[in-house]
C-alpha cells in the first residue's frame, strides 16, 4: 500500500504553456533572446571562483548603469521590494527619523516599510503627478530632522520623472528609487550625490523579473555599520551581503544564501547590452520614442496625464482615461485582440490613467505604433458611455 494519498495533480502532467505578449505595461518589459539565452546557460554554484567573477562583472556594470565608483554595490536576490527593503532596514534603526516624499505608490510603500520597522515616519503628500520643489524639501528636512529622506525618480504610478533630483544638500541619507527610470531617464548618482541608488532587473535593463541592483556610498556604509542594533532582517543584513558579493574586508566570501545563479547571468547580460549601448544613446533612444509615442497619443485625441513635457517619464506613459470609457474594458480589449499589455493605475492613481511603457528592448517606433494601433482600435471597439 502506497502512503502517497495525493495523487499527482492533472495540471502537473500537461506542459508549461506561456503566451507570447508584447509587454508594453510599467514591467516587466519583453526580455530580448540574448538575455534569456544567457539565464538558460548551466547553473554553476553560486560559491564558485567562475560565480564570483560573474558577480564581480555584475558590481561593474551596476557602477557604470548607476555612475558611480561607490565600492559597496552589488544586485539583490530578489526584486525592487527587496532592495527597498534593504535599503531602509540597513540604514535606519528603530525610533529614528525618516522622511518619505510620496507623490504616488512608491512613497507610500517605502512609508510602510520604515513604519513596519519602527521608524517614525514623516510624509510630504502630492497627488499622482505632483512633484517636489528643493524648498519644500530643505523646509521639511529642517522641520523632522531625518536620518534618511526618499524620493522616487520615476515615479511609475504616476509617469513623473522627479525634477531636481540631488539639487539640494542633504543633512541625512539620501535614498533614490530608480526601479522604472534607470537606463531610460539620466541619473547621476555621484554627481547628484544620492546616497543610495537602486533599481529592479525587469525594466529598461529587460533582464526577467528578480534580482535588484543596489548601491550605498561611504556615508550609507558609515551609518548602517555602525548601528547599535542588528537590521530586522537577517537575509537583507547588509554585513552579510557585503561577504557574500566580497565587498568586506575578509579575505573569503562565506555562505550566506543561494543567489538566483541563473537571474545573475541574465543580470549580468542585460548589463552588458546597456554598457555596449552607452548610457546616453539609451537616455535618447527613449527620449525620442518616448516623444514619438506621446505625439501618436495626442493624435488618437487622448490626453497625456503628465502635462509638462520635461516631467514625463520616458519609459512609462500615462494616458488620462478617455471620457466615457471604462479603462478596464480597454486594457482587456488590447489584450484579447492585440496580446498588448498595457496597465491602470497604482494605488492612488487607479482609475486616473493608462500606462504605456517601452522600455530598453522594448523601445522603438515600431512598437509604439503596435501600441498606438491597440489603443485606436480598443477605442474604436469598446463602448463609450455617455455620463
Ligand atoms: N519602484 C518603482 C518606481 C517601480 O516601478 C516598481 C515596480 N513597478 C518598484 C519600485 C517595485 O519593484 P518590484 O515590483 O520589482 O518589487
């Protein structure tokens, strides 16, 4: 008699099946063949000396996509959450200030992970599409006296690329989020004296969704490894993680956890491919078709949610919803007949706009007019309402 009382279920014996879609959303973007060749190529252990060289690579890449020489850089096993995490948990402690700019989702996450950790959190609040001026920043810095400030760059709920990011001097750690920006929208980290950088792997860098590359100067290594008390979590304790990527000062990298070996590899490409490109030529690749995309928009007669040319997000459009449709009826049309993707809103920008991004791979005409020829036809196609 068998003690197996499960039977295996059905689905486990049919094949995977994965649809091809043109993956034109806030992420993740299409993955081009080299990357995903690159992930498919044999694991290797990820305590091997061929592993460490990859990672090492991997350090580089992330220094030149970040610009910066900050020795303490390296990708995170996980994605942009993980470095979001990382970044608070490792640099502030229980009880101290923090000051979070929200003017969409990213703000408020980042609000709810210091608060999860105990800091006691302070909130600037714009609606989708505000941004902040450096005097409302010197003002509110003088105001709560943080250990550590947040913006996001490309705040992607809202397609607001932040202006004046770095213009004023900050008396705390300055903490950037660059998930939906990096590669697409020009960032300086050293130069425009960001304490801490990072972003995810699925967006302009087109590697699959899962690993984060992150940053930290020396004025972020000071803070977080002089802490009085150890970060909440173990597997983003940055002491850790600096051994594990052989960032410290000892002399062997020890176990720590098991990197995603195969997301390293495809990290690692997808860091290649931007390095090959030149960071400019990306900035203005997206630049451009970002502009072409936006002309095609206002063609359709649809409205650009960002009314600023020089604050929208090159990488993730928003679209105003149309009067009289209903955003969800177009997205699904554009799916079912185009296989596009394209999103709603995020948190408080639901039911405010439609997001368009084309992004690194994803990023030409050619597929902003495959997205301008769903959108024409889900408007031709779905139901207007009169209200
Ligand atoms: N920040 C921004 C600006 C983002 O666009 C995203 C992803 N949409 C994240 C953070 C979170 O990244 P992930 O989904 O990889 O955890």
């Amino acid at each position: 008699m068998s003690s197996v009382n499960i039977p295996p279920p059905e689905c486990m014996l049919r094949p995977l099946e994965v649809p091809y879609r043109y993956l034109f959303g806030p992420g993740p973007s299409n993955v081009p063949p080299r990357i995903l060749a690159a992930g498919a190529r044999p694991i290797i252990g990820h305590l091997h000396t061929e592993m460490y060289e990859i990672m090492n690579d991997i350090k580089r890449g992330i220094q030149y996509a970040f610009q910066t020489n900050n020795h303490m850089t390296l990708a995170m096993s996980g994605s942009g959450h993980t470095a979001m995490e990382c970044a608070v948990f490792n640099t502030v402690e229980p009880g101290e200030s923090v000051l979070v700019s929200i003017n969409g989702v990213w703000g408020e996450r980042v609000a709810e992970i210091a608060e999860r950790m105990g800091a006691k959190v302070h909130t600037m609040v714009k609606s989708p599409g505000g941004y902040f001026t450096t005097e409302e920043i010197e003002k509110a810095l003088a105001k709560h006296k943080p250990v550590l400030f947040f913006l996001t760059h490309g705040e992607s709920s809202a397609g607001l690329a932040h202006p004046q990011v770095g213009s004023g001097e900050h008396n705390c750690l300055f903490l950037v989020d660059s998930v939906a920006s990096l590669g697409a929208s020009p960032l300086l980290m050293d130069q425009q004296k960001i304490d801490i950088l990072y972003t995810g792997s699925q967006k302009a860098l087109n590697a699959p969704p899962g690993t984060a590359p992150i940053s930290f100067n020396e004025r972020a290594c000071h803070k977080m490894f002089n802490r009085k008390i150890k970060p909440v979590s173990y597997l983003l304790d940055m002491t850790h993680l600096s051994n594990y990527w052989g960032n410290d000062s000892k002399s062997a990298r020890e176990y720590h956890h098991t990197g995603p070996v195969s997301g390293f590899f495809a990290l690692r490409e997808s860091l290649a491919i931007l390095a090959e490109k030149g960071l400019e030529n990306s900035w203005r690749q997206h630049r451009e078709v970002a502009e072409y995309l936006w002309k095609g928009i206002e063609d359709l007669g649809l409205k650009l949610f960002i009314k600023d040319k020089d604050l929208r997000l090159p990488s993730v459009t928003t679209i105003a919803i149309p009067d009289g449709y209903d955003w969800k009826e177009l997205l699904a049309y554009m799916m079912k007949h185009h296989q596009v993707e394209m999103t709603g809103g995020l948190g408080p920008s639901i039911g405010m706009v439609i997001r368009v991004g084309l992004m690194g791979y994803n990023c030409s005409k050619f597929n902003a007019d495959k997205a301008l020829t769903a959108l024409a036809d889900a408007l031709k196609h779905c139901p207007k309402r009169r209200g």
